[in-house]
C-alpha cells in the first residue's frame, strides 16, 4: 500500500507539473504586446454579461471625422461592426468568440461605459483619417503596384501626437470577419501584431542619426575614416576584418577619406563602424541608447523590457555581449539591436524637434454619453536625449542626404508661405540570409513632421519608397 502510495503522489506530481507547464505556455502565448494580446476566456466571460445590450461606443479621429461607429451589440452578428483595413491593427477585433484585442480590449471600459443609454463613449484619437487612409492606400498599392508588407507611423514633431499608423501583413485584416477567418489567420506569421509597436527589427541605417548625434556631443564630428586601403572593409585592432557593405554600387568604391557628410550621403558602414569602435567606444555607445530610451538589459526570460506608452509597451533592445564585432555594427544599426519602427519614429521626432523627445500620444480624450469629456493623460517627457545644437547641425547634414534620396528639392511651403527643410534618411537592415531580403525604411522629417515607411522581408531599398513620403508630406502641407 506504501508503494502504490508513493507511486500515486509521484503521479500526481507529473500532473501538476504539466499542468503547471501547459499553464506557462499558455501564458507566454497570452502575454503577448497588447496590441496582439487577445482576452483570455474567463475575463471575457466574466464581462459578457454587462455588454449584451450596450451598443460599442464609436472611435473618431482628431478632426470628428468617424473611423468606426457600431450600430448593434456585438453579439447581433448580422449587424457587425466594420472596421476599415486601415485600421485593423490599430482597433482590433470584438468578438463574442474570440475575445477583443488592441485598442478595443484597451478601451473597453469606455467602450461600454453607459449601461442607461445602451452606448458607450466615444473615444477619440490623435489619428487623421485622411492620412491613415492615403498611408494605407500606399501600403497596398506599395512600390510599382508591389503592396508593402509593413507599416507607416507619422508624428507630430512639436507635440509626439500620433497621425498615422498603419500596419498591413501579406493580406488585409477584416475584424468583422474573424469569427469565420480566425482558423486562416492564425496560420499567417505575425499576422495580428501591429508592426509599428509590437515587431522589433534591427533599424539599419536610420540608427546612425543616433550614432552621429553621440559623435558630434563627443567631439567627433569632424572625424575623417580612410577607406583606401580596405574597399569596404574595416579592420579592428588592425587584423580582424569585417566585410559590411552589401551593395554593390557600394562595395565596388573606394571612397578616400570619409567625413561625416559623405558618410551619411552614401550610408558608408564602414565610418560608423570605425567611429564607434576607435572614438566613441561601447560606454557612449550604451549611453545614447538609453538617452533615446532604448534597454540595455533584458529579463532573465529572454524577452525585451517595454517601453510603456500607456497604449502600448514598445519592445526594444541593444545588446554589447560579443565584443568589438558586435559595437562595430551596432553603430551602423545591425548587431545586438532591435527597435520597433514607432521607436525610431520617436528618435527622428527627437532631432526634429530640436533634440527634445515627446511621448507618443494616441488617445486623445473620451466624450461620455451626458456630454461630459475625459482628456487623455499625457505621459512626462523624458529629458531630452540632445543639445538643440546637436540637432541643428545634424539636419543641416540630412538636408543634403534628404536630396541625395529624392533627387531634387520638394519645393514644400507652411501656412505661412515659408519654404519647409526636408531630411531624410534611409536604412537597410540584413536578415542574416545569403539572400537580399532584408528590412527597408525611409524617415523623413521636417520641424513640424516625421513619416517613417518600414518595409519588412523586401528586395526594395528604402530609397524606394521616397514617392510615398512625398505624397504624405504634401498631404500633411496642403490640410
């Protein structure tokens, strides 16, 4: 009787622990970033009961305009609430099986505020409707007629309001249609995750603008890097040699002395490799990072610590575990790195904005049924990252780069007639694959905006997508 026991209890210590291991993988799966993180069954049901005669509030943009008005409770399915594909990334999903996602699971409690009336708030965004749509339009259509697997996030540059941010996977997002599409879109990679907040990529090129912001506040702007003797090569500690140029046009030059002008001109690796491993060293590199609010750690589970949003917690990460390899490419935005397209819109928006970084802001207030407002907390800026100086000089260097990219001078005017300064700048950032696929962006920016197009798994160059930067630079002058 012993023995079987003994036998019995060690049974049931293998049920409890794979209970409790099915329950862990059960919530790593859960827990993902919210804008992917469905509700979990018994939360839902918990709340199904007070929503079954309330009507969803509706969702406006900035300018009043409607982006989503539900007409019916959820659970009348022959009434359901459609939400633009511009949008499906950024609202989410509200079913009566599978739960609610992204700002519709955020929500929520707003949503469904009025039990009285049978309506919920409204809630209204910083988002303008006009260019979330054109900025989806141009995902679609992508670069000649191609669509763009990726996103577009546009900021306010003064105030770190969020105009645009758009997100599309290789096939359009129906929410409405996710009781009867669920089993095929699960079965697509990434296929709810929002790419500008929850899909953190090396940024490629786009990083050097914080390398070069830690050269010049170091006193390194006028460093020259000589590239005769190395054709796209650099050699640490005078022996190790690192092969860093993937273009051809690139690789096949020999550019002579390099400064930081023609560094950024033609995105040479090879100069924010050398200036990071021989100038500024991994103690400035690490320091920049984190001014830009980067992590330089990462939790003992192997995840990203998030940088909270409130409507989101942005993953990112730069890492300096394998030596001077590993800082060489750092500085030039591949290596230990990864950082969500949102983030790097916040670091353009930084040297936009004369070096100060504002919070990113979505949300804009909730309108209660009685009429009654509710503004959105703004969260407390960090300090800023960089001298305004810094800034100045460094667009002063990416206006220049900005007419490299699009080949002439957009001719942009404000309301006041002035004429509007353009810089840009474009990254690639490699896979690790002996193919070309890799991660394309272009960020544009001027004092008052700055548009970021990421591409993810193209052939494409960032270069590519100028013509989309152009159409909503011209739509953000002409409004």
């Amino acid at each position: 009787m012993i023995k079987n026991s003994r036998i019995h209890n060690k049974g049931m210590i293998l049920w409890g622990i794979l209970l409790i291991l099915v329950f862990a993988v059960g919530c790593f799966l859960k827990s993902g970033y919210i804008f992917c993180k469905y509700e979990d069954s018994a939360e839902f049901a918990q709340n199904e009961a007070r929503r079954q005669g309330v009507i969803e509030g509706d969702i406006i943009d900035r300018n009043g305009n409607i982006i989503m008005k539900p007409t019916a409770p959820v659970k009348e399915k022959n009434e359901p609430t459609v939400v633009h594909p511009a949008y499906s990334h950024l609202l989410g999903f509200n079913s009566t099986g599978h739960g609610r996602s992204a700002l519709r699971k955020l929500c929520y409690e707003d949503l469904y505020s009025d039990l009285e009336t049978g309506k919920g708030a409204t809630i209204q965004l910083t988002i303008d409707d006009n260019l979330q749509s054109k900025a989806f339009d141009y995902i679609k259509n992508g670069v000649d007629g191609s669509p763009i697997r990726g996103s577009i996030v546009v900021l306010d540059a003064k105030t770190g309001d969020i105009l645009t941010m758009t997100s599309r996977n290789y096939m359009d997002f129906e929410p409405e249609t996710i009781d009867e599409n669920y089993k095929k879109y699960v079965t697509i990679n990434e296929f709810f995750l929002n790419y500008p907040t929850d899909v953190p990529e090396a940024p490629g090129s786009v990083y050097k603008l914080v390398t070069a912001c830690a050269a010049i506040e170091k006193g390194y702007e006028n460093y020259i890097y000589n590239d005769v003797n190395y054709n796209g090569k650099y050699l640490i500690d005078g022996k190790e040699e690192l092969t860093i140029y993937n273009h051809k046009a690139v690789r096949e030059n020999v550019f002579g002395d390099i400064n930081m002008q023609l560094a950024l001109d033609s995105s040479l690796n090879t100069y924010f490799a050398s200036l990071g491993v021989e100038k500024l060293g991994e103690g400035v590199v690490r320091e920049y990072a984190k001014k830009f609010l980067i992590s330089t750690s990462r939790p003992k589970n192997g995840g990203y610590e998030r940088l909270d949003l409130g409507f989101a917690k942005l993953p990112s990460y730069i890492g300096f575990n394998y030596g001077k390899f590993n800082l060489a490419s750092l500085c030039y935005g591949q290596g230990e790195l990864a950082v969500t397209p949102l983030h790097i819109a916040m670091i353009g928006q930084t040297i936009a904005n004369d070096g100060n970084m504002k919070m990113p802001s979505l949300i804009d207030k909730v309108i209660y049924p009685d009429g009654s407002e509710q503004l959105s907390q703004r969260l407390t800026d960090p300090p800023a990252p960089i001298k305004a100086e810094t800034a100045q000089k460094l667009k002063n260097y990416l206006v220049n780069t900005s007419m490299g990219i699009f080949r002439k001078d957009l001719g942009l005017t404000d309301k006041e007639g002035n004429a509007v300064r353009v810089y840009s700048k474009t990254g690639t950032a490699e896979l690790g694959r002996n193919d070309d696929i890799c991660h394309a962006y272009l960020m544009c920016m001027t004092d008052d905006y700055v548009v970021l197009i990421s591409s993810n798994r193209t052939y494409a160059s960032g270069s590519s997508h100028r013509d989309i930067a152009e159409g909503l630079l011209r739509t953000l002058y002409s409004e």
